[in-house]
C-alpha cells in the first residue's frame, strides 16, 4: 500500500480532526507501517504529520545509519523503541585507499553500550568501515541472548578471539558474515568454538581469513547445520576438503570455494563433479583461488543456474573464461580479473545476454605497466552482447570517447557507471582529446544513473554535462579532473539528488566548496582531499552552516593554511569527541 | 632520500651505479601539484640523475590509486608469484629516458634476433646487430641484463638457454655509455 494513498483518505474534504484521529486507530496504522520496509519510505511517512511521525517510529523495527556521526546512539534509541536490526557505516569510503588516517573513529563500542541498555533484544548488526574491537565483540556476544546475524564489511581493530566469542556465546546465531576486513588472524580456533549442539546457521562466511581452519570441525558444523544456504570458505580448503563438505550440504545456495588448485586424482575429480552437481539450488559462485583451467569443467553442471559468478580471485586466461561462460546462460552478475582480456569479455558478450552487472579489476594495479589487461575493446564486446547491463566497475589502461558513446547507445538503462582508466589524467588514447564527452555520453543518455566515477582526462566540460543531465545522480567520484571551481559549482548548482561527493586531488578550491553551502544539509557527505580548499575557507563553511560537521585531516609537513583533507557531513549530534588529535573539527 | 646517511654513496658494489634505485614514492601535496607536475617531476628527476648515477628514472605512485583495495592486492599476491614462476617468465625491461618499465614474458622467443626486434617494437628503437668483438656497434642503443649474480651483461654473449634462465631483468642503455659498454 502506497503511503499516498493513505494520506487521500485521511485527507477527504468533509473530514474534521477528531473524525480524521478516530477513523484510524494507532494500532491499525502501526500494522500498516509495519509492512513497509524500505528506510526511505519511512522517512517519507514519519514527515507527514505527528500522529504518523508517531506510528513509524513505534512500528520500525531496523534502523540504517549511513554515516554512524550524523546521529548519536541516544537519540536514535530514544526515536525508536523498537529496534531489532541495525546497518551502520562509519569511515569515509577513501578509508579504503589508506587516504583516511589510523584512529579516525566510527568506534562502535559506545552504540553498542546504549543498545544493550535499550535494544535487549537485538538481533541484527551490520556493519560497514567501522572499527571494532575484540572487547566489543565479547560484549555483543554476551549482552543480546536473541543475537542472530553478524556482518562486519571492511571494518577493522578485531582479531579472531572475537569472532571465538561470538561463536562460543550467540546460541541463535543465524548469519556470520565477515567480508574484507582488516582482520588480525590469529588462527582458525575459533571455529571450533560453535558448541556441538549448535544447529542454526545460515550464513557462514570466512573467506576473508587466511588462516587453516579445524577442518572437521567444520565439517560437523556443516553437517548439523541443515539451513545453511551460504557457504564461503577461505583459501585454506582444499578441494579434496570441499568435496566432502558439499555432500553433506547440497542445498547451498551461495558457495564460495576454497583454494581450487591442488591435484586431484580422477577419481577425485570425478566425486567434486558429483558432489556439485547436485547442488540444485546453487545461484551464485565465489573464491575459485588459483583455479587451474583443468578443474573448471567441474563446475559446469552448477554453470546452468548460476546468476552471480565472483571469479575475482581466479586470475583465468580468456580461453578458459569463454570455456567456462558457455554454460552460464542465465548469468546476471560477473566479476572477473583483466587476465581474461578483451577475448574473454569477447566471449561475456557471447554467453552472457541476461548480463546485468560486470565488474572487472586489474590483477596488477600497482606494477609497472604491463602488455595485458582489458581495453575499450573488450568493453564494447561486453555492450553489444548484454543489453540489460546497468552496473559496471572497469578498470582500464586505455579508453576513447567514441567507446563509451557506443556502449551507452548499447546499454542505455546504466544505474552505476565506474570506469577506472588507471594512469591520471590521461586523455582518450586516439584522438588525444580529453574524455569529457564519453562522460557527457553517459549522463546524457542513461537517466537513470544514479552513481558515477570519472577518471582520465578530464576539463570543466564534463562537470558541466553533470550538472546539467545527470539528474537522478546520487554518488559521485572523481579524481585527478577538472580545470577550475566552476566545475565543482556546476556538480553542486545541478545534480539535485546529490547525496555523496568524494573528490580528490582536483583543482577545486574555496569557491566550489562554498558553492555548495546550501546542498551539503541534504547530502550524506563531501569529501575533498589534495584540492585547493584551505583552512580559512573551512572556517567560513562551518560557520555558516552550523549543522554541519565540518572536519579537516592535516598532513604533516604541509602549509598551516591548507586543508588538506576535508569531511564534511550534517549531522544533528553536534561535532564529534572521539577525534584523533590529527582530526580538527572547525 | 633526505633522510638516508648516503651510505650508498661510499657502498662498495659490483652493479652499475644506481641501478637498483628503489621505487619512490610519493603523496602529492595538496594544492601545489597537479598531474602535470607529476608527470614532469618524473622526467625531472631523470636529467638530474643522468649526471650522477645512471639507473631507470624512478616511477612516482600515488597513494591511494588506482583505488583497488589493499586486501584485494594481498589476495593475488600468492598467484602473481605462481604465475611467474610457472606459465611465463615475465621480466622488467627498463629503457632509458623513458618514463615508465614495461613487461615481457622471454618464453615467448625462441633465440635473440627475436628478443631484439620485439624490443626495438616495444620502444621504437634500433638497436642493430650483434658481434662479439664490437657488442651493439653502428647504433645508439646496448641491450644489458642483470643475471643471477647481480652483474650487468651484453644480450648475446651466451647461449640463449643459459640466458633466460640467468636473466632477471632487461636495461637498454643509451647514448655514449652504451656504446663504451661494446668496446671492452
């Protein structure tokens, strides 16, 4: 039911304000409100009048906080009284490059303190760039006896003694998701630490830790564990290991393998065959590290129904990836490593025309330059062949504007479009020119984009074309662009769904960020590092605009005026306490 | 290198001079650097060695790009090592006065007239014939490489069996040296 059409019946014209309150009794709109799920739509319903703001907030049962300082866990406690699941996330996302400093905050021991005081009964915790430590994970295990799922997402400052604790005390466990994380691994013991008698897994994923695992006590977790739909091992399982656990266990639905290259004997091979073969539910498929093409054909009876193949680990040559992509007809989301080429991606294009989302990262994005990788080429293939491709990531060492004209026409539906060409500033290899028409290409055909990341070459023009058509844009990146403030000023007068700009080394200093004065209370975050801002230009911003957080990271050595790195987001909690002595709030 | 003693200055060595100039690496400071400055500090920083010590102009890497996770590096390593050691044998070739290295696998050359005019392709040079009394004579480019004991050899001197198995990376030296190198 559309909250629209709720609010047509309240707002019938013969209706006063004591017929409207009683026609609709709290209890039945807080049924109703309960069905809603997503957070934007609650928001939309808590602003249309108090009786609603009240019916929401009782019926709200998980909360998203998309930046963990925008709000305090007080205040959130006292909104919604009901909570069972929480998603946070804590770290600007340049954390992920080294370009956020240690220490930087998004603790979430101190949310975890008041939850145990008012969400007894939590069930849910999802968490993403936020630093965690082993106390508080002990603390979590201990303090919410309905505990149930677990998600860590490039968090870091936990080692696997947490994740032990939580093993050893969360009796209704459900979901163990530990991705990408910068975790200290002090061994596998810790899986050994879910009890014999404990039956409730569904997600278990521990691909991230390097460490070998007691293996027959996952086999026993496995085995009892009847529900479990996801699988992901880490490098440490052999496929001799994954066969046995993949019999015991056919219903998985997701299953990230272990290490997919030790020598198998025939009949090895033969029984891994069987073993994935009957795994009828299986939809999506990961790990596969080192994976020797001479083992893939083991995968092709699960090939047919899979639709998410995560082959980012397995650097594959182009023959053995169209190999292996002839039998997943019904694949929607591929990642892939740039050792397949532009042949492989040919072979995407052939195979692949339920495609709806491509990433592909380079195998060597530090090291000199080398022959290999994909190009505009392969791109192109991939366009012409799947056009209901609407999410890419590419990393690339050469690109044309004529490409990416091309692969729009192809695809027109793009929602994301990340395109990496990974030497700065570099311009379209052909005609020399800068890139700001491939991008002008983009936003003005795919009106549906709702995040981008530019790179290459690229003038003022791009920014303009941004500004001007990318209206349903809600992320932004850029790098190494732009000529001038006017850039960043057409990004902040035009894109009206702005939420998220990150922005680092471009020529865009106190005029671009003041241009935005007005937008950064309706945006999640702005970003700007090695640009041309300075301190006195900070000042002005977070004087003007009290509500916002306005934070400056310095670097040592650099100009006492310069703002080297500058975070800034609303944010109704007032400046943070917990910043490192490198962190200055203004 | 400000902070370094130039302990290297006094080190006694058999390579030549520099040529294991580490990798710098660099932030660039805000404000003060656009890409421009970057591309030619890198080729400022050749000139000014030339005089000095002769190695391969250093490569500048930028913190933080391209933005591919740490993890997601840490997870290939193992196979990038694999890969070398197994289905190519992937060497640096380094040119001088040019701005960055390039990779060549050797098993792909069966003898050394191949290995030379896949180079003289790569990099748009001519690097002429070989003889065993005059080296590289006749042009202005000497192909070198470092064998297994760190010393800097002519290409061709040995069989090429014994070279791909002794070579680890590949310097086209240029200009007056290069060619003092085939007079010896």
């Amino acid at each position: 039911m559309e909250p629209s059409e709720l609010k047509r019946s309240k707002d019938s014209p013969n209706s006063d304000e004591s017929t409207r309150r009683s026609s609709f009794p709290d209890e039945v709109l807080e049924r109703v409100l309960s069905l809603l799920k997503s957070h934007r739509d609650r928001s939309s319903v808590s602003l249309v009048c108090k009786d609603w703001y009240n019916a929401e907030r009782w019926s709200r049962t998980h909360v998203f906080i998309g930046n963990c300082y925008s709000v305090s866990p007080e205040i959130v406690a006292r909104r919604f009284p009901k909570i069972r699941s929480v998603t946070l996330k804590g770290k600007p996302r340049f954390s992920d490059f080294n370009l956020v400093p240690e220490n930087w905050g998004a603790d979430i021991h101190a949310w975890l303190v008041v939850f145990a005081a008012k969400y007894p009964f939590l069930e849910e915790l999802r968490l993403k760039r936020m630093a965690i430590s082993d106390e508080s994970l002990e603390f979590l295990a201990v303090s919410f006896p309905n505990f149930k799922a677990l998600s860590l997402l490039s968090c870091d400052g936990f080692s696997t003694n947490g994740l032990a604790a939580i093993a050893t005390h969360c009796k209704n466990l459900t979901e163990l998701d530990i991705q990408e994380n910068g975790i200290d691994d002090k061994g596998g013991s810790w899986l050994s630490c879910f009890p014999e008698s404990f039956t409730s897994l569904e997600v278990l994923n521990f691909a991230n830790l390097s460490s070998d695992i007691n293996f027959d006590a996952l086999e026993r977790l496995v085995g009892r564990c009847k529900s479990m739909r996801v699988l992901k091992l880490n490098r440490s399982v052999s496929l001799e290991q994954l066969q046995r656990l993949l019999v015991n266990a056919p219903q998985l639905a997701e299953l990230g393998t272990g290490s997919f290259s030790e020598e198998l004997t025939f009949r090895q091979y033969v029984e891994l065959e069987s073993a994935l073969s009957n795994c009828q539910n299986m939809h999506t498929l990961y790990g596969l590290w080192d994976a020797k093409g001479i083992y893939l054909p083991a995968l092709y009876p699960v090939c047919t129904h899979l639709t998410f193949l995560n082959l980012s680990y397995a650097a594959l040559r182009s023959d053995e990836l169209a190999k292996l992509l002839a039998h997943c007809p019904r694949l929607k989301r591929l990642w892939v490593l740039d050792t397949v080429e532009d042949k492989g991606l040919e072979a995407v294009g052939l195979n692949c025309p339920l495609l709806e989302e491509l990433r592909v990262f380079p195998a060597d994005p530090f090291d000199e330059e080398i022959i290999h990788g994909v190009t505009e080429a392969g791109f192109v293939a991939v366009s012409f062949g799947c056009p209901r491709l609407h999410y890419v990531l590419y990393f690339c060492r050469q690109m044309t504007n004529a490409a990416v004209a091309t692969i729009v026409q192809n695809c027109p539906d793009f929602t994301h479009f990340r395109l990496c060409i990974m030497n700065p500033g570099q311009p379209d290899y052909i005609t020399n020119e800068p890139m700001d028409e491939a991008f002008g290409a983009v936003v003005k055909t795919c009106t549906k984009l709702q995040r981008l990341s530019v790179s290459g070459r690229l003038t003022d023009l791009t920014f303009e074309y941004i500004g001007r058509y990318a209206k349903n844009l809600e992320t932004l990146s850029v790098a190494f662009a732009g000529s001038s403030d006017w850039g960043m000023q057409c990004v902040m007068g035009g894109c009206s769904k702005l939420r998220k700009l990150e922005i680092r080394d471009c020529p865009f200093g106190n005029a671009a960020l003041l241009s935005g004065l007005e937008k950064y209370e309706s945006m999640r975050s702005l970003w700007m590092s090695a640009c041309n801002v300075t301190m006195n230009g900070c000042r002005l911003l977070a004087r003007e605009m009290p509500r916002l957080n306005v934070e400056v990271m310095k670097e040592d050595g650099s100009d006492d005026s310069q703002a080297d790195k500058v975070y800034v987001y609303r944010s109704i909690a007032g400046p943070r306490r917990d910043a490192p002595p490198s962190v200055l709030t203004l | 290198m400000e902070n370094d003693l130039n302990l290297k200055a006094t080190e006694l060595r058999l390579g030549l001079p520099g040529s294991d100039e580490p990798e710098r690496q660099m932030t660039p400071r805000p404000n003060k650097r656009t890409l421009s400055d970057i591309v030619s500090e890198g080729s400022r920083s050749t000139t000014e060695e030339d005089h000095q010590d002769t190695a391969p102009p250093a490569k500048v890497q930028i913190v933080g790009w391209p933005p591919v996770r740490s993890y997601r590096k840490n997870c290939l390593q193992g196979k990038k090592d694999d890969v070398e050691g197994g289905t190519g044998m992937y060497v640096k070739v380094s040119v001088d006065g040019a701005p960055y290295l390039r990779k060549i696998d050797l098993k792909v050359y069966r003898s050394y007239p191949q290995l030379l005019l896949a180079l003289e392709n790569m990099f748009k040079l001519t690097i002429g014939a070989y003889s065993e009394r005059e080296g590289y004579n006749g042009s202005n480019y000497a192909p070198t490489y470092e064998d297994r004991d760190g010393d800097w050899m002519l290409v061709g001197d040995v069989p090429w069996e014994m070279f791909i198995s002794s070579c680890k990376r590949l310097r086209i030296m240029k200009g007056s040296e290069a060619r003092g190198l085939g007079c010896v």
